[in-house]
C-alpha cells in the first residue's frame, strides 16, 4: 500500500511570517521610484486559473522554499553490503565526502546514527550494511526503522527514499540476499524503494573481453556491443529476479561511479526524483533534488518549479503590488540559491549583499525595449557615489543595517514599489534567468574543481566571492543575445496578451542548460588561470 499525500499546491498558503533577515537590505526609502504606484493593475483572466497559492497581503514576503521546507533535509536510507559503493554513490551524488561525516566506521554503520555533513545541508544519511545470508538480525532492525521513520508526521523528520544497492554479479551468481527479498516483498513499507546495481563499469570491461576476440579494433562497435550485451545481462540478471521478487513495484537503475559512466549517475537521480514525487509529495521532490549536486537538468527544471509556484506568478500576475521591488528580488533571489545548495555556510556568498547588488547591476540594461546604446559598457557604475548619497540621504530611524566596508549597493531601478508595467517585468524576468544562468555556471565551475567532493590544496570547498565575480564577469560580457530575447518578449506591444504561464515557459526555454556550454567551458577555462584572492567582490563597474 502507498502513501497518499494531497499535492502540495492542494494545500493552503500559510500567512507568511516576517523575515528577520530583511533588515540587513540596503535600501533608500527617500528614493523618489518608492512611493506607491498609483496604476491600475491588469489581471489576465488565466492567472487566477493556475495551481498558485492564495495572492499575498501585504505582510512581508518570504522564500516559497522557506515557508514551505525550513530546514529540512532529504533523509535517505542506503542499505547494501560492506564494498557495494554506498559511500561512492553518495559521493557522486550529492557532493560529500563520507569519510568526514563520521570517522568511526562501527557508528556509519548504526542505522539510527543520521549521518550529517556540514558541506551539504540538505542531506540526512542512514546507512546500512545489508543482508548477508540468512541475517534476520539486522532485518528486522532495518524494517523497524523505515516503519518508525515512515510513520514521521513532520517532514523533516521523515524517511524519504530508500537505495537499495547489490552489485552486479559479473560472473552471474545472484544479486539479492534473502534479507533484500524479503525487504522488496514488504507491501506495507510506504517508502520509495530504488534498487540500484552498482559497480556497472565491471560488467561492461568483463563484456569488452568477451567480444575482443570476435570484433577485432573497431573501438566505438566494441564499446557500443559491451553495453549492449552488459544491459542484456543485467535484465536477466538483476531486474528478472526483482520483478519476480517486487512483482514489479520498484524502480531500478544501474549505476557507476567512475567518470565515463557519468549519464548512470544522473539517471539514478531523475528515477528517484519521480519515484519520490510519484510516492510522496513535491515537498520531498524537491528536498532531493536540493540536496543532489550532480544533475544541472534536475537544478534548473526544480528552480522553475518553485518559481512557478508562486512568486514568478505573482510577478507576471500583478500580485506583488504594494510591496517592494528590493524585497520581491530578495525572495525571488534566495529561493533559487536555496534550490542550487552550492557550499555556501551561512549563505555568506550567495546572499550576501555583494552578489545581490551586482546582480541588480546586471539587468539595468533591461531599462529599455530597444536596443542598448553602443557606448553602454562605458557608462560605468560609480558605486561609490550613489553608495555614499544612499547613506547620506537615510532617516535617522530608518530600521537598515549598513555593511561596515560597502561595495556596491543595489541598482537604482530596485529603489520603487513593484508594479506590473513592461520594464519592471523586465527587470524581473530578466533576474530570474540571469539568476539561473549564474548558478548553472557556478555548478559547471564546482564540478570541474571537483568541490563539494574533496578540499582542494588550498582547502577550498566553497563557494567564493572570486568564483561568482569571475563568472559574473563572463556572463555579462555574453548576455546580450539572452537580454533582447526578454526585451523581445515583453514590451509595450506584447504587454496586452502577456500570460503568465506562457511567460514562465518563455523563462524555461532560456535558462534550458545545452546553451550554456560554451558560456560554462569559458567560466572553467578563465577559473584555471585567475582565481587569486578568493575573498574579493568585483565591483559593479566591471560588470
Ligand atoms: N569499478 C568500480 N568500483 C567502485 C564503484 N563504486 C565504488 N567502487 C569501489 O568499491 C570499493 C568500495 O566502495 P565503497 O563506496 O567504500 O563501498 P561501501 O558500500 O560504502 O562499503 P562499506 O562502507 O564498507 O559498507 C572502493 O574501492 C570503491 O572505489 C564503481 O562504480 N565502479
Ligand atoms: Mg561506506
């Protein structure tokens, strides 16, 4: 029997709770663009159709994904023999090392031991060793535990997948332990169970020698006919006996964690992902493709997710009227740098201040529905200036907290009240794919030092504020093309039919990640030759 949980957007818009991180914003109250806008709002006749929550008052806004997860994490069971790859698969997955998250290696094997590793704070891990034999001990303590953990009413709390991992007998012999079979049997288990086959290279090598005789040099046939018959094996092999065992109730993957078999990996996390949405709720969807570090598809389509869900609506909807625009870019802003969870302890890069305001920098040239003027790039951005009149010009009162060394400070379009009109929807528009380009490029970055994995020698494991000024950098000399697609895409002509929905589709389509490959190649190639001080902000000038 599964669990049934209603779909999150089934569910009531709790009222949102004030924010106590608002104050430290650095904004001008006196800037003329703050008074409240006095035009009428256009409501399109679909957007009251669409699965979002209820419309927000004018209590102050809060990240979709902090109201509706906290601090949750994706609690994952893993259960498998000593030397199946456990420790390898979450290592690829989700960025951590294992060895630093417990150093005793008798605990990392107690499954109630949650296993927590400041590098990923997304993840939870139980581990398990598996069945060997006829083991009933550890069964039972195994089938007591996803009971107990299933029956969590907090989501939190909760058991939310389970991986399963047998390796792939390579010279046949059988896959599962009595323990597993009796474990895939259980139909009162309402926990999404993956069973995954490990150690898949093996098998394809032991395959490549098979063939060698028969087909002579041909590399790219020999490698093709490997897998080939490897995938053959494995249906007879591994999911012959599940389905008989499971009578096909549970997903399988193979899996390998060396670097050519990359695409088994990503495989692996697009099953659970829908065997968790299948099962469960978005909510735990969504904590899993947080807390995974491998998929860039599973980042942008789970960062669009939880934009449609309600503020990229309310911002093509007009429902973010009465509020500010600094503060709808805040939320607009966390809730995709919650989603990509990059090592970022406290946030201090990815919500500070800095990064904030050089992102509002990045979309002034959305102003205008024509094209920029060619001298744009010169008009720099004198950040000390307005930094210095913003400070000046603050009532005595006025309840903001102002950084001890400024930078930069927001750009000036961000000083007004949120209205639905042509540029401000630009402005947005415009920051949310600028938003979701930056991070893709921070992933392909990471990725390519192998962060998140291991420290370097340098012991940087982190996001730093180098590596966003460096890919800032090469973004804004590329935006160009992605900025009149969104000039394009809404301006005074267009406005009238603008649909929400469509408008979200239009965002989906930018951001999509096979465009960036150039742009990521030119991040990871100027990152190899320049990232000397890791703690310095660029300025909003050389934006
Ligand atoms: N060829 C190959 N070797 C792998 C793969 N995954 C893991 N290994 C190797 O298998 C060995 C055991 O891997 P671990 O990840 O430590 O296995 P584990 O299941 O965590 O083992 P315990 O912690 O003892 O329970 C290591 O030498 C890994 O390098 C894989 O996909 N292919
Ligand atoms: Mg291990």
């Amino acid at each position: 029997m599964r669990l049934r949980i209603p779909k999150f957007f089934r569910r009531p818009h709790p009222v949102p709770a004030p924010d106590p991180d608002t104050r430290s914003y650095t904004v001008d109250p006196t800037h003329p663009g703050s008074q409240t806008g006095s035009d009428t709002v256009h409501l399109h006749p679909s957007a009251s159709a669409n699965p979002i929550d209820a419309s927000p008052d004018s209590s102050p806004l809060r990240p979709t994904t902090d109201t509706r997860l906290g601090d949750s994490r994706f609690r994952v069971l893993v259960v498998g023999k000593s030397g199946v790859g456990k420790s390898s698969l979450i290592n690829a997955v989700f960025g951590v090392n294992l060895a630093r998250t417990s150093d005793d290696h008798a605990t990392r094997h107690d499954i109630d031991q949650e296993l927590a590793s400041d590098d990923n704070q997304r993840l939870i891990l139980h581990d398990s060793q598996g069945f060997v034999g006829g083991d009933i001990k550890n069964l039972q303590t195994v089938q007591d535990f996803i009971k107990r953990k299933s029956a969590e009413r907090e989501l939190k709390d909760r058991l939310h997948a389970i991986w399963l991992c047998c390796e792939i007998p390579v010279a046949g012999g059988r896959v599962f332990e009595r323990g597993d079979e009796t474990l895939l049997q259980d139909d009162t288990n309402q926990v999404p169970i993956i069973v995954v086959f490990t150690k898949y290279d093996q098998l394809v090598i032991r395959k490549k020698g098979d063939l060698a005789r028969t087909l002579g040099k041909n590399e790219v046939e020999w490698e093709r006919r490997a897998q080939e018959t490897a995938m053959d094996a494995v249906r007879i092999r591994c999911e012959r006996p599940l389905n008989s065992i499971g009578g096909h109730r549970h997903t399988w993957a193979v899996v390998s964690t060396t670097t050519e078999y990359r695409d088994t990996i990503e495989k692996l996390i697009d099953l659970t992902k829908n065997s968790i949405v299948g099962v469960l709720t978005d909510l735990e969807g969504w904590l899993f493709a947080f807390a995974q570090r491998h998929s860039l598809g599973t980042k942008i389509s789970t960062s669009i997710d939880v934009g449609r869900r309600q503020y990229w609506h309310y911002m093509f909807s007009g429902y973010l009227t009465g509020h500010r625009l600094d503060e709808c870019v805040r939320v607009i802003h966390d809730d995709i740098a919650n989603g990509w969870n990059f090592n970022d302890p406290d946030h201090q890069c990815l919500k500070s201040t800095e990064f904030r305001a050089l992102m509002t920098h990045l979309v002034t040239d959305l102003a205008s529905d024509r094209p920029d003027p060619p001298n744009f790039l010169n008009t720099a951005i004198n950040v000390a200036g307005p930094a210095a009149a913003i400070i000046g010009a603050l009532p005595y009162s006025a309840p903001i907290v102002v950084p001890v060394a400024i930078t930069v400070v927001l750009a000036s379009w961000v000083y007004g009240m949120y209205r639905r009109t042509p540029k401000i929807l630009r402005y947005l528009m415009g920051y949310v794919i600028d938003m979701i380009i930056v991070m893709s490029c921070l992933f392909a970055l990471v990725e390519s030092r192998g962060l998140g994995r291991r420290l370097d020698s340098r012991g940087l494991d982190r996001i730093s504020p180098a590596m966003v000024s460096l890919v800032l950098k090469e973004y804004s000399r590329r935006k160009g093309s992605v900025h009149e697609q969104v000039k394009s895409y809404v301006n005074e002509t267009t406005f009238p039919a603008l649909q929400p929905n469509r408008a979200i589709g239009q965002i989906s389509e930018l951001v999509k990640a096979e465009q960036y490959k150039e742009l990521h190649a030119a991040v990871i190639l100027a990152a190899s030759r320049a990232l000397d001080d890791e703690d310095t902000w660029m300025t909003a000038d050389m934006l």
